[in-house]
C-alpha cells in the first residue's frame, strides 16, 4: 500500500485540504476493504488499488471544499463514494449513504464498522422512497442520474436553502440547459489524472422546498 500511501499524500496535498496521517490510515483502510470485498460483490470495475487512489478515493476528496451544512446524504453511493472518503475528513458533519443494492450497502455498513466512523448511517433504500424525518442540508450524487432527475428525485430531502451538488464529467450543455433551477459549475481538477471532471451545484426555489 505504499505507492497508494504516495499517491494520496501529494493528491491531497495538490488539493491544499487538510488530513490529518490517522484520515490517511483510514483511507487506505479504505482501499483495501474495496478490493478484499470486490471480488465477491463486484463492487467497481476498478481492480487496480492504485487506480483506486486516484479514481475513487482523490475524486471524492475533490469536491470536499465544497460540502454546506451538518447534514449531507449521498445518493447512490455504491461502494461508499464520495460518502466514505469525505465522512472520513469531515467527521463534524453527519453523512447517510443511500443505494438501493442490497449488496453494496452490507459492503458500505461494514466499512463503517471497521474504521468506527460515528458519522455516517447507512440505508437500503430506493430514493423515491426515503422520506426523513429530518431533511438534509445538501443532497450530493456521484454519476446517480441526469440533472432534471436529480432535482425530480432529490428535492423532497432538502431542507430550506438545502443544495444539490452533482458530481459530473464535461459536456454538460444539454443538461443543463433542461433544468430551470439556480445553477452554477465549479471545475474540479483531480490529482495524478486527467480525467474532466465538474460540481454542478443547484440551488432550489423557495416554493420548491418542502421542509
């Protein structure tokens, strides 16, 4: 694990966020949970653990700068990305991580377990489904689903002045221009490669809000 250890030191220092040695621990802990679990749960068609650093692991951390509020949930989470990484480096802020595979949720719960994450809930849930009791400050989705179905699916969790954050490749025009919410496209740049990758971030009006 020592050329991921490598890979995460100068990516995060890239970033100019700051983690601590014992996040990097658990991030690595991280990675090597993906990997034992992947050949049974089919977790990411990435099997390379030092492609894992960069592609899942400093991916995620890309958009840390960018988390509003004390409670975020993460739609379609799978493997537990962006959740995991983020909820590791952001241990003040409650994370729940939804997915509606029964598979991926075990694997995400067990993750939680290992590293003693006291942050962070995990549900098995499909997202039309899930009516909190409380809503949340930020809905955050990593290749879930079209803008105009994030808002349509999402909405009903936010709370008043809550955020959508989508992360997303390029080319993002035609999406773009099919939602008539608040919105505004922060590039994000990640570390060791050169991948496009984006934050759209939508801000809801107020007679759209529910809670």
């Amino acid at each position: 694990m020592e050329a991921c250890r490598k890979i995460l030191v100068s990516g995060i220092a890239a970033l100019n966020v700051n983690v601590t040695d014992q996040k990097i621990e658990q991030l690595l802990c991280f990675i090597k949970l993906i990997e034992k679990w992947n050949k049974a749960y089919n977790l990411t068609a990435i099997r390379d653990r030092e492609e894992m650093a960069r592609l899942h692991i400093l991916d995620s951390l890309a958009i840390l700068p960018y988390i509003e509020g004390a409670r975020v949930i993460d739609i379609g989470t799978g493997a537990g990305l962006p959740g995991i990484p983020l909820a590791i480096c952001l241990p003040e802020i409650h994370f729940t991580l939804l997915d509606s595979n029964a598979k991926k949720t075990r694997f995400v719960q067990q993750v939680v377990l290992e590293l003693k994450l006291k942050n962070v809930q995990v549900l098995h849930s499909r997202v039309e489904n899930y009516h909190p009791e409380k809503a949340y400050d930020a809905v955050l989705t990593r290749a879930f689903a079209s803008l105009s179905d994030i808002v349509r699916l999402t909405s009903h969790l936010l709370a008043r002045k809550g955020v959508l954050l989508a992360m997303k490749g390029q080319n993002l025009d035609a999406e773009l221009e099919l939602i008539a919410e608040k919105k505004s496209v922060i590039p994000v740049s990640v570390p060791g490669t050169d991948v496009d990758r984006c934050l759209v971030r939508i801000e809801l009006p107020e007679e759209a809000e529910v809670r």
